[in-house]
C-alpha cells in the first residue's frame, strides 16, 4: 500500500514489517490510533525472515495471542501440534521426554511455516482501518524530537514520516536502536543454523525432537503432511562442507548425527543457512523509542524462543498503550511501564537460552557425564517438566492479557477502540 504525499503525520511508526512488527501491528488495529510499518522489503522477497522457509514453534501464550489478534482462525488448518517433546545427545545414555498429556495441556506448543504465519499477519494489518504498510520503504534516518520523531523514508509512501511514537522491530542490526543512541551487546555464536524440510520414513507422531551431538544442536519439528522441519546448527565450516553435498550424502550425514528415531530420513527439501549470533539491547527504550523482537533481543534457536519473546514484547506494548487511554503513545509514562513489563520474561528467558548453549556447547568431561545424568533425572522429575512446560508460557510474573486468551482492554469504554 503506498501513499504518494511527501510527508505524514501518525501516531505510531512500526519500522519492520517482520513477524513481530506485523503483530504489534495487528494488536493496534484495534485502537483508533493511525499507525503505519515502514517495510524495506516486499513479502514476495525471498530474504524477508517473516516469509522465508523456515517453520516456527509457537507456544501456547504465543496461540492465544494470535487468536486475539484474528490470525489464529486463518492459519490453525496450516499448524501441527507439539504432543511431546523428545531430549537427547548423541553417544550419551539418557533421554527426557515432556508430555503434554502428563502437563495437562491440549499441545505444548504449534508448528508452523514462517511464510504462512507472516503472509496472515500481513493480511490482517492490511484489513485495518487506520493502518498502512508501507513497502518496499527503507527508513534511512531517524531525528527524535521531544513530541516526536521524524524518519526519513525511501521507496513506497512520503519521504518524510512523523510519529508520537517509534517502534524498532527492524531485527538484529536495528538501525533505529542505533541512531537511537542504545548500544547493544552482540556476539557470534561460531554456529550457522541449516534449515530445511524432510519426508521421514517413519510418522513424527506430533513429537518434537531436540538432539545434542558434538557438532551442535539438531531440532526437527513435526509439520502438515507427515514431513519435519529441520534446524541443524553447525560450526560454518562443517555448514558449508554439508551444504555442499549432494542429498544423498546430507542426508547420510544428518542421519548419523540424529539416529533412526524416525526411521530412514528423505524426501530432502532446500536447504537455507542463517548464521548464528546473540544480540541484546542495553535498553529495550529511548525517548519516543520502543525496542522489540530480534531488534532487542537475537537468541539461538535451541529452544525456539526468539519470535514467542518478541510476540510478547508487542502484546505488552499493545496493551500499555491500550490502557493510556488515549494518552499519548510515545509519552515517558508508556515507555516506562512497558521496559519494566517486560523485564523479568525478557532476562529469564535470555539466561535460560544462553545456559542451554554452553550447558550442550561444552565438551568439558564432568560436564558431559552431568548433561546425561541431568537427562535421565530430569526424565524422572515432574517438577521439572512442569518447570519446562512453562517455557510455553513465559516466565513473567503477569503475562499480558492477550496472552491469557484476553481482548486487548479490560475496560474497553475506557480506550478508544475501534470495531475490527
Ligand atoms: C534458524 C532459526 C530458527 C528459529 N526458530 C524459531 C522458533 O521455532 N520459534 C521462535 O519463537 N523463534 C524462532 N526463531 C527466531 C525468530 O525467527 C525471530 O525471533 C523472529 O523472526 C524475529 O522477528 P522480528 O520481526 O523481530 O525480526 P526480523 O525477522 O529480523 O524482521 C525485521 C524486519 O525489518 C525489516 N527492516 C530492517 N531494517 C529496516 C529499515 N531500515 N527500514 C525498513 N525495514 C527494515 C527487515 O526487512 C525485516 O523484514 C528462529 C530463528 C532462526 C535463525
């Protein structure tokens, strides 16, 4: 959608129409705020991360969360559910298996295609009244004045865009972060994560899987039509050594890294590779400034937590800025309560995520023989299941209330909403 005026005035600016910046997008729709997401790159490119090839695990807050915002109802026939999950490393006696019977949930968490899910996002931020996307539009600069914020635009839409408010959700080399002056730690994993699909011989049966070798990770997800997502982290120089091979050969290589737990694997689909690294925002706001999604936090894909974080982060935003009731949506006021929101959930899950690198990352013995006694124990552990099951949850004190399966406002005579 473009606009062809020079400049515009809104209330919010979301720059990034990923995964996450199309959520808050959708979450705002609602309210009688004229919002705009500034979008470099087309959906039909192949490079745009909310459209590519990858598949998704989505957690239960995650479902309840896009059932509030309409795009659960449109992609829920696309998505398979997560029964079990299957832990293990290579070479090592010892596995845990989480249930989702045993925890007493319907699924521990869905599966689906990144392409589906940003494709429904997008129809669904497309469909409101005072939203827009503008796209292909890059946001080249950025000035923050005390009431508002100005970007400098190039490609669809005006040139010159003002906001009350500025979303950063422009991933992990965020250049709204940067002008805005937030400096962020980052580094390198040493790991480049191989995605792609396979036909397994054998019916995934809804069960996840999570492998530990020595050369990394390995997590197959189940997916629609009996095939599984595949997410195989590896030192770059063993990525492009198996990049290269022919399917076969990749194959025979997976093969011995994961097992026969789903029989002969095959039935091999293209392969993408993403280097691997950690981001964190020392911040997740600066005056007019939000920060959220890979442009606050990029974490390993181990546990598959990046987006369900990120997806929280624009609940919370959406709702904060739903119970100002119409105050201003850029205000110290707002800005305030959402970092402090979102601070526990954002820092467990960080530390929880980075424990799970070095825990599997490390070849120190004792720590080894500790990985597969944990294992079994864990298998053996209730409470620790139960512990892990929360994963699905978040670990926030108080989840926002989309989250909890709730509309957006309590009191919605209180905030001027608009009728979807
Ligand atoms: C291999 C792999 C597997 C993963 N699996 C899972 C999983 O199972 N579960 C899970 O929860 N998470 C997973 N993640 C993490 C998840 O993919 C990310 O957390 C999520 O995509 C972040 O979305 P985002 O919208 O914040 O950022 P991005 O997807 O990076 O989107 C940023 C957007 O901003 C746009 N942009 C950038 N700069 C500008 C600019 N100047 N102007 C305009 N637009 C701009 C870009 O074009 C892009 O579309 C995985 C990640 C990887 C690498």
């Amino acid at each position: 959608m473009t606009d062809n005026a020079q400049y515009e005035n809104c209330d919010v600016a979301i720059v990034g129409g990923g995964m996450v910046g199309a959520s808050l997008a959708a979450a705002l729709s609602g309210l009688a705020l004229k919002v705009r997401v500034v979008e470099a790159l087309p959906p039909s490119s192949a490079d745009q991360p909310s459209f590519d090839a990858r598949t998704t695990a989505l957690s239960n807050g995650s479902r309840r969360i896009l059932t509030g915002l309409g795009v659960w109802d449109e992609v829920s026939s696309a998505a398979t559910a997560i029964a079990r999950i299957h832990v293990s490393e290579q070479g090592r006696f010892g596995s845990a298996v989480i249930d989702a019977a045993e925890q007493g949930l319907p699924a521990l968490g869905y599966v689906l295609e990144n392409r589906s899910l940003g494709a429904a996002l997008w129809r669904a931020v497309g469909a409101a009244g005072q939203t827009r996307i503008l796209s292909p539009a890059t946001v080249t600069a950025m000035r923050v004045e005390p009431d508002g914020v100005e970007l400098t635009l190039d490609g669809a839409g005006p040139r010159q865009l003002r906001a009350r408010l500025v979303v950063a959700a422009d991933g992990a080399a965020s250049l709204v972060r940067r002008e805005a002056g937030v400096a962020a730690e980052r580094w390198d994993y040493g790991q480049t994560a191989i995605i792609t699909t396979l036909a397994p011989e054998r019916f995934h049966a809804h069960v996840a899987y999570e492998r530990f070798t020595a050369s990394g990770p390995i997590a197959i997800l189940p997916v629609a039509g009996g095939r599984v997502g595949v997410v195989w982290s590896l030192a770059p120089e063993a990525a492009t050594r198996v990049l290269a091979l022919e399917p076969a050969g990749f194959l025979g290589e997976l093969q011995r890294a994961f097992g026969w737990r789903l029989g002969r694997l095959a039935g091999l689909g293209a392969r993408h590779a993403y280097p691997l690294a950690f981001t964190r925002a020392d911040s997740q706001s600066a005056p007019r400034i939000a920060i959220m999604g890979n442009a606050a936090q990029g974490l390993h894909p181990i546990a598959g937590q990046g987006f369900n974080l990120g997806l929280r982060d624009a609940a919370t935003l959406a709702e904060v800025i739903a119970e100002g009731a119409g105050a201003d949506p850029g205000g110290e006021a707002v800005l305030r309560r959402y970092v402090e929101w979102r601070r526990a959930d954002r820092r467990a899950l960080i530390a929880f995520t980075d424990g799970l690198v070095r825990l599997f990352g490390s070849p120190f013995a004792p720590l080894r023989a500790a990985r597969g006694l944990g294992l079994v124990l864990f298998d053996l552990s209730p409470a620790a299941k139960t512990a892990m099951s929360r994963l699905s949850l978040g670990f926030a004190s108080r989840m926002p209330r989309l989250a909890r399966g709730l509309p957006l406002s309590a009191v919605p005579s209180a905030v001027p909403v608009r009728s979807r």
